[in-house]
C-alpha cells in the first residue's frame, strides 16, 4: 500500500530556469545502501557532472560526460569492460559551449559501429541562445565526423534537451526548438511557444525527413526515446493553451510521427516549467513511462505500462509520494517488470538517489538507496541501464569543493520486491 504525503507549494520562474518545490513527507519503507550495490572505480576528472549512460542491445554501456578543459569543457565517453571504465576518449571540446544542469550532450550508439554525439554551443543573440550541435562516428567511437548542426532555421533561440536514437536506418534525433519563440522579436519571448522536433540524420550527415512532431511543449524539460517492435516511441512533457504540462508519448510509423497524447491525465497546471522531464524503457511491444508530477500540489513520481507498442496506456501507478524531486529513469527487466529510479529529499541539502520496482500488475518493492548527492542543480539528473542482469548507475557526486561523475553496478534481482 502506497502511503500519500503532502507538499506544499510550487512555484517556478518561466523559461530555463527551475522550479523550486517546498517538501514535507512521510515515510515509504525504505532499505538503505546494501551490499547489492557496489561501488565502480571513477574515471571522470574532479569538476566532471551531467553523465549519461547508453547501451547497445543491452549488453555494451557507454557513458559519456563534461569535464573541464582549459578555459571551456570536453565532452568525453568510455566503455564499461567488466566493472572497469576504459581510458576515457575526447569526443570535442570547447569554450563558448552552453553547460548547463538539466540540458546535458550525450553519445548514444546507434549499432554496433555507428554512434551520435550532442553537445551545445553558444549563439549570439540572447540568453538561452544555443545551438544543437552533433558528430556521427561509423567505428565504434574511433573517429568522428566533424560538427553539425541538424537544425537550420538560423534563429538565436533556444535548441537543445535532445534525444537521439535509431531511425529510418541511420540516426535519428528529437529535440525541443525554440524558433517560433522570437514571434515577439526577443529571443525566448514564448511569442510562438516552444516546439518539438525531429530529423533523420543521413550519410552525407544533413537532416532529412524534418518534422515538427508537436507545435506547443514545455519550454525545458528532457525528452527520451526508445525503440519499441514498431519503431522509436517518444515522450515528452507537452504544454496546452491553458498551461497544463502533463506528460504526452508519440510514435513514429513508417517515418510519420503521430499525434502525441497523454500517457495519464495528471491535470498539472502550472505557468513555467518545472525542468523534469520523463524517462521511457522498451521491450518489443511492451512499453513503460516514468514521470514526475506536482498537480494539485501533490508531489509524485508515477508510472505506466503499455502493452501494445504505446498505443494505449494502463491506469498509471504512483511510485513516490516520500519527497520526490523527480529526475526519474527506468528500465524494463525481462520479466516485464520494471525499475523506476529518481532523487527525492533527504537531510539538509542533500538528495538521496533510489530505485523501486514495480510488476506488470502493478506491485511495488521496497525502495532502494542507491547514492546520496545533493539535491540542488549541480547534481543533475542521475542515470540508469541495464546490462545483462546488471544494473548501471551513473550521478554527479558534489562536495564541498567540486562535483565528479560516480557510478555504481547491482544485480537487478536485488533491486526487486524482497
């Protein structure tokens, strides 16, 4: 049995900035950091944050990060071998890139051979002004291609908040596009709203197939993709008319997206956006969404299955009402069951990171304390994949004096219900 907790409020400033949630809770059977989870060496330098974690067919994980580097930051990766990270490679790097906590690059493999990278680069012309930019390698991380950008519309706004993923044969990428917000002549002014948009990378590396998947969406929150029997399925917190930022998942069918629509009717009404986005996990047609939600000043981690591709979504499931702050992730075991991790509020400043499982039919676990951070910006959004019957872990470590990326492995049987 779930057991409610209240919030208090919630409010937010508009634009990149974050909203600030005030939280009391109760408690939620918890089992503290065990020996299930162990400890992998660091290999990213003092001062590296905004780790992301990918793998090919859930067997090779690739972490990728930022680091400094001179008077900029590089963007390097390394594969997992065993429990060791091999000798971290550079991918690019730069100083007049856009680094911030919640907007993080990535390397994604798309197969064995081809992989993509994002990172963001500065734009003149306003505060939020940024460039996607991306780099395809076809030998596994070797080599390179040099940058480009897969947007062309040349405004100084707002690009970034990208998923990449397989599509139509090569690379495909997804990301938020700030083009229609300098309707009013001032870069991020929301004269036109944010929208959501997609391209297929081809071999000559220029966009193709470029379509806006959905007109009007929350201005900053993350975007995830995975690939389903049909193709890639996407969500994404959406934005209406009268401000509901609610969670919505579309799907690409024969290289059309379609229409998006809410995973669950959370009703969360609020008037900027609140930078959390969802996570989505794919097993042939069984799909499963984790999200966080502060409606009706209710602060909840939630989730859903799909069993037929995401056309449909069964009654979402409220995972957290114990001091979430959100910045979920999850993965599908191959039971069908599922893993849900996510930050919430511990002691002082800090931020414990914890995993729950949770069945097909809806049965939860106990939750897991797999880190403690803080719970602030600088710690990012940790990350989660599975490996085998391997759980990869991945957040920001702060201290008093700098952040460093940690990682951590734990067999996914102990994650479960005990």
């Amino acid at each position: 049995m779930i057991q409610r907790c209240k919030s208090s409020h919630v409010y937010s400033i508009s634009g990149a900035s974050i909203v600030a949630l005030v939280l009391v809770g109760c408690g939620e059977a918890t089992i503290p950091s065990s020996p299930a989870v162990h400890p992998l060496p660091v290999v990213a330098a003092a001062g590296s944050a905004e780790a992301h974690l990918a793998t090919i067919a859930d067997e090779t994980v690739i972490m990728s990060w930022i680091e400094p580097e001179g008077e900029g930051v590089a963007l390097r990766w390394s594969e997992l071998n065993g429990k060791q990270w091999t000798t971290p490679a550079t991918i690019a790097a730069g100083d007049n890139w856009f680094v911030n906590w919640a907007d993080f690059p990535s390397v994604e493999p798309i197969n064995d051979t081809v992989w993509a990278a994002h990172w963001l680069v500065k734009k003149p012309g306003g505060t939020y002004a940024y460039d996607v930019t991306m780099a395809i390698s076809r030998d596994s991380g070797a080599t390179w291609s040099e940058p480009f950008v897969p947007h062309q519309d040349g405004t100084a706004t707002e690009h970034g908040f990208v998923s990449l993923f397989p599509w139509q044969g090569d690379v495909g990428a997804l990301w938020l596009d700030g083009r229609k917000t300098q309707a009013e002549g001032e870069a991020h002014a929301h004269g036109g709203g944010m929208t959501l948009r997609a391209a297929a990378i081809d071999a000559e590396l220029a966009p193709q197939n470029k379509t806006e998947v959905d007109g009007l969406v929350c201005d900053c929150c993350q975007t995830d993709v995975a690939i389903a029997a049909s193709g890639p399925v996407a969500v994404y917190r959406n934005r209406t008319e009268d401000e509901i930022r609610d969670i919505y998942v579309t799907r690409s069918v024969n290289g059309d997206w379609k229409d998006g629509f809410p995973v669950a009717d959370d009703g969360w009404e609020i008037a900027g956006c609140p930078v959390n986005g969802p996570a989505i996990a794919a097993k042939g047609k069984h799909i499963g969404v984790a999200w966080f939600t502060a409606a009706r000043g209710e602060t909840k981690v939630r989730f859903a299955y799909s069993l037929d591709i995401g056309a449909t979504f069964v009654d979402a499931i409220d995972i957290s009402t114990d001091r979430p702050i959100g910045r979920v992730d999850t993965v599908l075991l191959a039971d069908g069951s599922a893993l849900v991790s996510w930050l919430r509020s511990a002691q002082g400043a800090a931020g414990d990171i914890v995993v729950r499982s949770v069945s097909i039919d809806g049965e939860l676990g106990p939750v897991h304390v797999i880190a403690t951070t803080a719970a602030g910006r600088t710690s990012g959004f940790p990350q989660m994949v599975l490996r085998g019957e391997d759980v990869i872990f991945a957040w920001t470590d702060v201290n008093d004096t700098t952040t460093q990326v940690h990682t951590a492995i734990a067999r996914a049987e102990t994650l479960g219900p005990h």
